[in-house]
C-alpha cells in the first residue's frame, strides 16, 4: 500500500465526482455508511467510503470518533507491516451540523477479485489444487503478519480477501479494516480472526492446511484455541 499527497483539485474531484453504490448503504441511528464506485474522467476507478454519524469509542475518543478514521490507522499500520492492501489515497473527517462526516478514498486493486467473487464463478477448479493451496498459503501469511503485529482484522470473510487473476506468483490483499482494533497479545488476534475465518471460509482438509502453513510461516506457533473449534477440527498447529 502506498499513501498519495494530495493535492486539492484531486481531493475535490475524489470527493465529489458522482460515483455508484456498491451495495445499498447503510442506515441507522440517523446515520449513513457505504461505499460508492467512482469512475474518474480519466479512466482510474477508486472506492470512495463515506458516513455520517458512525462512530466508535475508546479511551482517546470516548464521545465518539468516525470508524473510518479507525480504517485509516489500520491500514497505515498495514503500510508498516508489508500487509497488503488497497492503496491509500485520503482520509478525512469533519464534523458538519453537529455530525460527523467522513470520507475514506482508496485505488482499485486492479486485476483483483474476491475469493467470493472466485468461488461464485468455480475460478478454483481452473487454478488446479496446486495453485489453490498456493494462493491460500499467501493469504495466510498476509494474515498471520497482520495477527502477529497484536492487530486483529475483525470481519474476516472471503470477500474481504483478494486475490490477483493474472498469471504468475499468486498475489493477494486485505480489505475491509473498519472494524480492525489491536488486541492487548497477538493470540487474541489470531484467536479471533482464525475462527471467524474457519466459520466462513469453507476450507478443510489440505485447503486449510495450506492457508495455516502461510500463516505458521508469518506468525509462528499458535496459541491453543477453545475445544469446540478442537473438536471440530481446527487443528493450527498440525
């Protein structure tokens, strides 16, 4: 990930350039958040999030702080850690009639897709099992530097994982840190994010061993998780 200076022509345009749901925003408690797809005049597609009235609190903000600006550090923190994820390109809030309004702007991983999107469309049984493992293992070492680092993803589902299309090494990013936080030790991290993982995921048997191997390789061993995700065979240190 890269952060791009600004200039105010480009922020202008970032910001109000007209642009398309990606899905219906969300809307509650007076507020707004969504994402929009915006098209530039010259051919670039950004992701433009944008909310009003959602907040978070913790003990540096406890009336309340925009969760995007949460999303912000995260992926700064990504930056810092090699993780990838979409190119940053603005971040900023201001508080509008008593609300607060913010706007998050990232680059389009071009030449990427979701491994929902990939599964939807059976792209596994072009890649073979091979190539299936391999890019699974790279994921698991994006996620296990980002756990490693004490820092949790926090909706790890398989939309939020993206792999490149293109021929080659596999390569892959993170999206989606709105509800990435620290955690006070990196098994709480990894805890978290593995089974919400494995409940959505899909993978088993070689699949998930494959995406472990990535992750045992960033993150080292693992801590013990509780017996019921044991018993159903979530086995990380096999």
């Amino acid at each position: 990930m890269q952060h791009v200076p600004v200039h105010t022509a480009q922020m202008q345009q970032w910001l109000l350039c007209p642009g398309d749901w990606v899905e219906p925003p969300n809307q509650r408690r007076g507020g707004l958040s969504g994402v929009q797809r915006v098209q530039l005049d010259d051919g670039r597609l950004l992701y433009r999030k944008q909310q009003v009235g959602h907040l978070y609190h913790s003990w540096r903000h406890p009336l309340g702080y925009p969760t995007l600006m949460r999303e912000r550090d995260a992926l700064y923190d990504c930056l810092r850690l090699g993780v990838p994820v979409p190119p940053l390109l603005l971040a900023q809030c201001a508080r509008q009639a008593g609300q607060w309004h913010a706007w998050l702007v990232t680059a389009d991983l071009t030449g990427f897709a979701s491994l929902e999107q990939c599964y939807a469309e059976q792209r596994e049984r072009g890649w073979g099992t091979e190539r299936h493992a391999q890019i699974l293992e790279c994921l698991g070492r994006a996620v296990g530097r980002l756990n490693g680092a004490r820092r949790q993803h926090g909706c790890l589902y398989p939309k939020h994982l993206f792999v490149s299309l293109a021929d080659g090494p596999p390569n892959v990013a993170l999206i989606d840190l709105e509800k990435s936080r620290r955690r006070l030790t990196r098994a709480q991290a990894a805890r978290h994010d593995l089974q919400q993982l494995w409940r959505r995921c899909g993978w088993r048997g070689a699949m998930w061993q494959a995406f472990l191997r990535g992750y045992r390789y960033s993150y080292g061993p693992l801590p013990r998780l509780p017996a019921a995700l044991r018993d159903a065979g979530l086995d990380v240190n096999a």
